[in-house]
C-alpha cells in the first residue's frame, strides 16, 4: 500500500482537473485521475508516464452509474485520502431558461448536481478516515445570496443545486465523517472559464490544494473560494 496520501481527482482530461493531478503529484501525493475516454487522454497519459508511481488513470462517467459503479469495482478497497469532484459542463451557451430544451437541462442537472453527489456517496466506504476530504468543485455563480445579476441562469441553477445536495449529503454523513469542501476555483482561464479570465489555472489549483491540506482532519463543510474566502450560501 502507498505511504503517500492518494487523492482521486474525477474530470481529469483537462482544465482545473489536469492541473490538479499535476500539483497534488508534485507535491508529493499518489494521484488517480479519471476522465471519461482514456485514449484520448494525452496530457494526463504523458502525466503518467512522467510519474509512473505517482499518477493513474481509470475511466469515468460522472453521469453513468454504470460507469461508477466499473470504477468502484476497480478500486477494490483502495483507501483515498481525498476524494475530488471536479468534473462539469457549463450548459447551453444562451443559459436561456425559456430556451432551453429538457434534454439540455436533464445533461445540466445531471452532470452538475446529481452525478457528484452519486459519486460521492459511492465512494464514501473508499475514504481512508475521519481525516479524509470531499470536494465539490462548485462556482460562486451557485451562491443564492450573491445571485444579483442573475445571468448564466442554468449553470447558476445547476451549482445551487448542488450546494443543496452538498448541504443534504453532509448531514446525512455518519462517523467516521470526512471533511467536505465546496470550492470555487475563481474564474479561470480553461475550455469552460475562456481566454478572458483573469486566473491562470496553476494560481487557482495552488490555492485549492493549500486549502485541502489545511482542512485534513478538520471537519465541517464549508463554501470558499480558491483564496479560503468564505463565500454565502
Ligand atoms: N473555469 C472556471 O472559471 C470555473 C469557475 C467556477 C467553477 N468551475 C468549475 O470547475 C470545474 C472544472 O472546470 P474547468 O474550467 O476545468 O472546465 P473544462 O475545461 O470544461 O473541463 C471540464 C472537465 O470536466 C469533465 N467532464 C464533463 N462532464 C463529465 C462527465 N459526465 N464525466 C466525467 N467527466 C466529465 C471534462 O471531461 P471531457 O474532456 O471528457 O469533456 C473535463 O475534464 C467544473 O465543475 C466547473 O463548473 C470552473
């Protein structure tokens, strides 16, 4: 068995879930990415092979149980010290909610909200201890309170829904209890954030992975963003 702590990072094809593979393994720790086509995975292949001790990958489908079910399975009874969930879309581009089709919405609220919290609960028998963690990655666009402007109408819904069932999943957690985190990465330069923003990924991934170490054996779940701010529900 690894003496190094493991973390699971789910959505590690690219973006903030690539560059957290890369840091949690720099930093020292035995990394499992998952991402959902392994063959055209070729940033975190090379990963990879550049730390064949430290890094892996297995396939995942955050939104097929069949898939997290494969995976499960896969991991036997390997123990993880964090567990990550990353993964996520964005939703139709017009974020339209008179626009918007069922199909598009299910694909929104599925991937976004139910898939993490289904992973979640699926791999909780995996967590090493009470000093494990559990991140939702989520957005300050799902905080309710901040919601002022009220664009990116579904993506918003989608990450709100999420806390919700963050907030459920929590309180339904009996001993030993880990630690859960629901993080905003700030507003990143990736496929998703755009060329626009004005994070870089490492500076948001850095900061994250601070806030993770520090939360081992803390307790409580708590909304922050990549800084440690304290973001309202
Ligand atoms: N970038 C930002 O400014 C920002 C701000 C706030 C929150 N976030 C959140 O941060 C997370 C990562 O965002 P990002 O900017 O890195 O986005 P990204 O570049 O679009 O990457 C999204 C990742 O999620 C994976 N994914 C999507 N659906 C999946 C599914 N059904 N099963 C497994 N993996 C799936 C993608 O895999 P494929 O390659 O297979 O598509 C990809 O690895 C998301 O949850 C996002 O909502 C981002």
């Amino acid at each position: 068995m690894s003496e190094r702590p493991v973390v699971l990072v789910a959505g590690a094809s690219r973006g903030l879930g690539l560059e957290l593979v890369r840091q949690f393994a720099d930093r020292g720790w035995t990394v499992i990415g998952t991402v959902r086509d392994v063959t055209r995975a070729h940033e975190l292949i090379r990963l990879e092979g550049e730390r064949p001790d430290r890094v892996s990958i297995k396939a995942l489908d955050i939104a097929k149980p069949e898939s997290v079910a494969a995976l499960k399975a896969g991991l036997g009874g390997e123990r993880l010290d964090v567990l990550y969930i990353n993964a996520g879309i964005m939703g139709p581009t017009h974020h339209d909610p008179r626009r918007v089709t069922d199909a598009e919405f299910e694909e929104l609220m599925l991937t976004n909200a139910l898939a993490p919290i289904r992973l979640a609960e699926a791999l909780l028998g995996n967590l090493r201890d009470e000093k494990s963690v559990v991140v939702f990655m989520t957005s300050q666009l799902g905080s309710i309170l901040e919601n002022d402007s009220g664009d990116y109408d579904l993506y918003r819904a989608s990450k709100a829904a999420l806390n919700s069932l963050t907030r459920s999943f929590v309180a339904r957690l009996r001993s030993p209890r880990p630690t859960v985190l629901s993080l905003h990465p700030g507003w990143v330069k990736t496929d998703m954030g755009g060329a626009q923003a004005p994070l870089d990924a490492p500076t948001s991934v850095a900061g994250m992975i601070d806030i993770v170490e520090r939360a081992r054996g803390a307790g409580g779940h708590r909304f922050l963003d990549y800084q440690g701010k304290e973001i309202p529900w």
